[in-house]
C-alpha cells in the first residue's frame, strides 16, 4: 500500500505539468473564445505555462496517492477475505476488483474533482466563476455554491468505470507477470 502510494505521488509530480495541459485543453471549449487559452501542443502549452508548470501539484499527487492507496489495500482486503470464505473460485479476483474500484471511487472522486477545479483555475479572477484559495476552500465554496454535500462526486459512475478498467489492467497485469515469475522459479 506504501510503495503503490509513494510510486503514485511521484509518477503524479513529474507528470503535473501534462495533466494541466490535458485539463485544461478540455476544458477551453466551454470558455468565452477571448478567454481561452488555444495551446497548440504541449510544447507551445509548456511554453505558456512557463513558472505555473506545478499549478495544482500538490492536489494532483494527493489524488493519484490516494487512488492507487485506495486500490492496492482494499483489493488485497478484500481478495483475501473472499477467498478465505468461498475458496479459490473464478469469481473472487473480479469481485474483489470490482469492490475495490468502487471503494477507491468513493473515496478519491472528490480529491479528482478538487484537483480540476484548482488546475482550471484562471490567474485573472475575473474569468473564474468561482475562485479558490485551495483544496479546502474548493470543498467548502463548492458545497455553498452548489448547494450539495455531493457536489465533489459529480461525475461518479463515468469516474467508477476508468477507475474499474484502471485496477483491472493493474491488477490483471501485476497478477500475470508475478504468476510468470513465480512458474519460471518453479514456484505455484
């Protein structure tokens, strides 16, 4: 659980810069065209961002600590209680993902949303419709302005199957390299 979050965090540090691109090339379309920001590339993004770079970055390593903390212990939680109560079944892996996915979807969603709502951001606090001093402040203006304690998870079930394909891959992936380790040393 402690590797899978200190690996997260850092693979989110160095590519904090990539994701405000990403997010913010979404998001241009649904502002007034003089207020766009029209990166071309990341190059020319990269250029335009110049000492910004790193906007957000504490949030996003916060996300991506806590998505793959949240992925890691509960599947591991939770394989180890289905296979102890129903025995080695095809059905306890996908189920266990499945529960861990949405655990981990519960749990991080809000984190996501306060990342993209801080990386939006406009430095001119005219163009922003709301303006946040940070993360806490996006959760307590979101749940004024938005008038719902549920704000921070809208988006919930798109957010629940990326994450479901995530912990699918990962875990799909980790299994089938570590079984093949495990036979080539003529292990079980």
């Amino acid at each position: 659980m402690w590797i899978a979050g200190l690996s997260g965090g850092i693979a989110a540090y160095v590519t904090t810069p990539f994701t405000l691109i990403s997010i913010r090339q979404i998001l241009d379309s649904q502002t007034r065209p003089e207020w766009r920001r029209n990166y071309e590339g990341i190059g020319s993004a990269l250029t335009k961002l110049g000492d910004k770079k790193f906007k957000g970055s504490f949030e996003n390593v916060l996300r991506h600590v806590m998505l793959n903390i949240t992925l890691t212990a509960p599947f591991d939680w939770f394989h180890e209680g289905l296979y102890l109560r129903f025995g080695d079944y095809d059905s306890v892996r996908p189920t266990a993902i499945f529960l861990a996915a949405l655990t981990s979807s519960i749990i991080t969603l809000p984190f996501d949303n306060i990342r993209t709502r801080i990386m939006n951001a406009h430095s001119d606090p005219s163009r922003n419709r709301l303006n946040y001093k940070g993360g806490f402040d996006v959760v307590v203006q979101s749940i004024k302005h938005e008038k719902s304690r549920f704000a921070l998870w809208a988006g919930f079930f798109s957010y629940f199957a990326s994450t479901l394909t995530y912990a699918w891959l990962t875990v799909g992936i980790s299994s089938t390299i570590t079984g093949s380790i495990k036979r080539s040393n003529g292990l079980k």
